[in-house]
C-alpha cells in the first residue's frame, strides 16, 4: 500500500507520537497504559473521551475507533488523513444482516456526500443489486460491480463499461471445472446497457437452490457460454470456496482468469486476468484526480484484498475473513456494530 497507514489493532503498553482511542473503565485504562492522567505529557498520549453512542457516563469510549474488545487499548498514528474518496463493499460491510444500512451509517454517507467526498460502492454483485440499496442512500452516484467488470452510473441508471470473459475462454475453464471440481454446476452473469435489461437476468445450468432469487433462467451449457459474461460463478454445494479456488486456481491462471470469492460455501467467482475490484476503483479515483493514497476502502472478504492492499488506508471489518484482517491496516467493528460509520465519523 502507498500513504500513511494505521497499524491493526493491538494492545499497547505505551504509545509515542499518536492518538489512542480505546474504551473501558478511565481508572482501568490509564493503568493499562501507565499514565497518570488522560492527558500524559510525559507520553504525548491524548485519550478521547468517548462520543459514541451507548457510552457510559465517564467511560472512555471513542466514536472515533471502537475496539474488537472493550477495554483493549488500541493505537493508530496522527498521520492519518482525511480521505478524498471513500469505497465500500456491500455485503458483510455495509450492509447489516439486512438489506438496508443501518441509520448510523445512512447519517454519515449523507456527510461524506455532502462534504463533496465522492462514496463508491464497490461489490461483487452486478448492476440490478444496486438500486435497492441506492434509494436509501440520496447522492449516490458511482458503483463498480462485479468485482470490477462493470462500471455503473447510478444516477442515469446506465452502464458506463464492462470487462468480459470471452466465449472461448468460458468453454475452456468451464472444462477446467469439470476436470477439477466434479459434480458443481455454472453461473453466467452479463448486463445490458441499464440494471434491469432483460440481458442482465443471471443464467444458469444447474437448480437453483433454496432461498435463491427465482430470477434465474436456466440454459443448456451450450448456449450459457456462447456469448462474453462479465462473470462466470461456480457452484459446489459439498465443498468450501477456500477448498473450491485451491482446486481450480492453477487451471484457471494458465487461462488468465482471475479467480475470488465472497462467499465461503461453495461459490467462486471468475473474470478476466488483471479485472479486480481495485482495478475498477482505480479508474474512478482517476476521473476525480484521487491517488490511491487518499482513498480509504472497506471490506470483508477476499474478493475486497487488492482493493484494501491498493488503498492508501483499508479497513477490515470486525467479521472479515482472516486473509482480509492480514492485509488491512486497521480492523474496526463488525458491520452489524457499524463499523463503517465509526471509522467515517472521524472526518464527517
């Protein structure tokens, strides 16, 4: 990563030249950081009376930076700056377990967008999955979808660009699959021109299992892979997706497909070599003059690792796969405790 980052929470015994924000009893904080006061000059240590929401009177508490643990100091360095542009995924960040952020984090966006700071949604789903989510969200403007493949203007409900998988490449990884991982079944995704195109309704060659949106039209496997999809998804219902991308991964390199997934039962997610979500973002950190180092990106899984490694400062979610916390620079709360917004609060 390029910038000033903030290292992943971690207990402190003493800190130098930074901010700690931290909660828990002021008596039981100051000793576990040995100072005397909440201002130490000794230890240029500042302690932020907390603001959040839910704080406990004379608690130290921060709506700054919640740690995982209450109690647990918790450092990050002043150099942190405010961010120019601010992406986001959807699923297992934004989103609580619901389809509609949360009030808190509505309130914030509703401040980075006003304060003229572009906010990009950047996920793995395609274009229809966007305005349901957009109508709680005033001023949303920019989405890169699926894993950026697809560029999407929300306000003109149209989209802007996409990278696709040949047809050739479709037929030879799709052979691939059945050589590796026997008994899954495809997923094709491609879009038309606006979210809700006819061209954009999922297809598939398998059943679709319960609980799954009734969309999906089924095709015989000729004819699923006879056009360019800007994704190709791959279901095993018995395996994990970690067991799933180590069978594939080596097949699907020789092909220059890049491989992912956001979900950990059973489902990997293709598309071009060098298409990422960090790709996509770069193109629209560029239209607004925005260097990697001003933008701050949240994620929760592996499809979001080159966007939170590109990022001048990425931050895991509390309820992030384990690889995502490795490369972060800083873990917040889970995306059912508004980790998104106690992180924005900082600057909006």
């Amino acid at each position: 990563m390029t910038g000033e980052h903030v290292p992943n929470p971690r207990p402190v015994e003493r800190v130098d030249q930074a901010d700690v924000f931290l909660a828990g009893e002021p008596e039981d904080v100051l000793h576990a950081l040995g100072l005397q006061a909440a201002h130490d000059e000794s230890a240029n240590v500042v302690l932020h009376p907390g603001q959040g929401k839910g704080a406990r009177p004379g608690a130290l508490t921060s709506r700054e930076f919640a740690p995982l643990r209450p109690g647990e100091p918790v450092a990050y360095p002043r150099g942190v700056r405010k961010p120019r542009l601010v992406a986001c995924d959807v699923d297992g960040t934004l989103l609580p377990d619901s389809p509609v952020p949360s009030q808190r984090t509505r309130a914030v966006i509703d401040r980075v967008l006003a304060d003229g700071t572009p906010f990009v949604l950047v996920t793995g789903r395609p274009p229809r999955w966007i305005p349901p989510i957009a109508a709680h969200l005033p001023g949303l403007a920019h989405a890169v979808c699926a894993n950026g493949a697809v560029r999407y203007d929300v306000r003109a409900d149209r989209v802007l660009w996409s990278r696709a998988l040949a047809p050739t490449t479709l037929r030879r990884l799709a052979a691939a699959v059945d050589a590796a991982l026997p008994d899954s079944w495809l997923i094709i995704e491609r879009v038309g021109e606006r979210a809700f195109d006819e061209a954009a309704l999922p297809r598939t060659e398998g059943s679709v299992p319960a609980g799954w949106s009734l969309d999906y039209i089924t095709e015989p496997r000729e004819r699923l892979l006879a056009e360019p999809a800007i994704k190709l998804l791959v279901r095993h219902p018995a395996m994990s997706s970690e067991r799933m991308l180590a069978a594939l991964r080596t097949s699907a390199s020789a092909l220059n497909v890049a491989l992912t997934f956001s979900n950990p039962n059973g489902l990997l997610e293709a598309a071009p070599a060098g298409v990422s979500k960090a790709s996509g973002l770069a193109e629209v950190a560029a239209e607004h003059g925005v260097s990697p180092a001003e933008v701050i990106a949240f994620g929760d899984m592996p499809n979001d690792l080159e966007m939170l490694r590109w990022a001048g400062h990425g931050v895991a979610m509390g309820n992030a796969h384990p690889l995502v916390r490795e490369v972060a620079d800083e873990v917040t709360a889970t995306n059912t405790d508004n980790g998104v917004a106690l992180v924005l609060e900082r600057w909006f």
